[in-house]
C-alpha cells in the first residue's frame, strides 16, 4: 500500500519550524507589528520548500527536467570542465518562488560527483555561471549516452544538497537533492542531441521533455 507523504523536502523542516515559533511567539507576546511579517514569512518558507509529486508523459528516450525554472540558455560549446568534448548546453534558472528540489534527468549510472567550492554571484550572470560554487554529476545513461547536469549556488543561494554517489543507479524523476534560495542547474548533452525547449521557456522537474538523446 502506497503511504502517503507531506509534500515537503526534509531539508526544509528546520526552516519551517524557526520561523512558525518565531510567529508563535511574537503572537503570543503580543507584537502585532512582528507577527504578521513573522507568519508572512512562515507562508514563504514553506512555499520555498514544496515538493509535490510528478509524473512526465515523456518518452522513454527524453531526457527530463531536472529543475523548475526558466531557459536562459542553449548553446553548442566546448566543455573544458567535465566531459572534454563538444556538447550542448543548457541552463535553467530558479528564481525564490520555483520548486527547488531537483531530479534525475534520465535512468542510468552516476559516474563521479564534481564538487567545486566558489562564489556566490547572480545565477544568471556571465560571473555566475563561472565563478560559482557547483556540483557536477557525470553520469551514462541507459542508452550508453554519457551526459552532466550541475547545481550551481547562486547570489542568495548558499547550500547546495546533492544526495548521490558514484556508482549509484538512477531512475528518471527521482529526487537527487536540493538548491537552498534561487539558483540554477546546467546540462551538457552530447551534440547528436534534439533539444525541445527554447530560450524563456519554463519548465518543470520531472516533467517537461528537455531533449532527446537519439
């Protein structure tokens, strides 16, 4: 029998209950002035950290989503960093009102995990997308594809929880971990890929089709 779940991540929870006994207690004292913002701000941490189900009607040669958010950018470049080829690569940015729990892209096997401390510009800035802390999973997948996708910690983001390790089996739309705040999460696909979204698009984890690795 399928239990159900409090559609929160677990991460959060710590959050949650700072600011809802924050709330608690200026009500309780009294503080008219500091209990709505309390309560406003109760309402925002639990809206940040929201994890509903979802379920794709991609095939099963799509890769998925990996975050809520929007495109900002599709390119053809060299990466230098993780694969040492050409790929295609691209980005999707999460403001504060997105889900923020992200999932795995496409079944396979996680290689290796590239972590790599670093600033915290804007997300979407030239800076950002060089300068900030990440975390890279190299991964095959089921069709022998060997492809990367990476969190990367934005200007107010500051904690990055990926929950994978090398040699980890994964499924599509599971959840892998979570960006704390606003950030973004970049892809780099093998350049044979058929990219379905277009810049400004949004999309949503575990659901949209991004791409097709065939």
């Amino acid at each position: 029998m399928t239990r159900p779940r409090i559609p929160l991540a677990l991460e959060g929870y710590p959050f949650i209950a700072f600011s809802a006994f924050l709330t608690l207690i200026t009500a309780i004292l009294g503080y008219e002035l500091l209990a709505w913002p309390a309560l406003l701000l109760t309402t925002f941490v639990v809206a940040f950290f929201r994890d509903p189900e979802r379920m794709t009607a991609a095939s099963l040669d799509e890769l998925i989503s990996p975050a809520d958010g929007k495109i900002i950018l599709i390119e053809e470049l060299f990466d230098d960093t993780y694969l040492q080829k050409q790929v295609i690569k691209i980005s999707i940015f999460m403001n504060i009102f997105n889900v923020h729990v992200n999932r795995i892209p496409m079944d396979g096997t996680v290689k290796e995990i590239c972590y790599k401390p670093g600033q915290f510009y804007s997300a979407d800035s030239e800076k950002g997308a060089l300068l900030n802390e990440r975390c890279g999973v190299i991964m095959d997948t089921r069709n022998g594809e060997r492809m990367v996708f990476v969190q990367v910690a934005g200007l107010i983001a500051r904690r990055i929880v990926n929950w994978l390790e090398p040699e980890d089996s994964v499924q599509r739309g599971k959840r892998f971990g979570l960006i704390r705040f606003g950030s973004r999460v970049d892809l780099y696909l093998p350049v044979s890929s058929t990219v379905k979204v277009k810049i400004g698009q949004k999309v949503r984890a575990g659901e949209t089709a991004i791409a097709s690795l065939v």
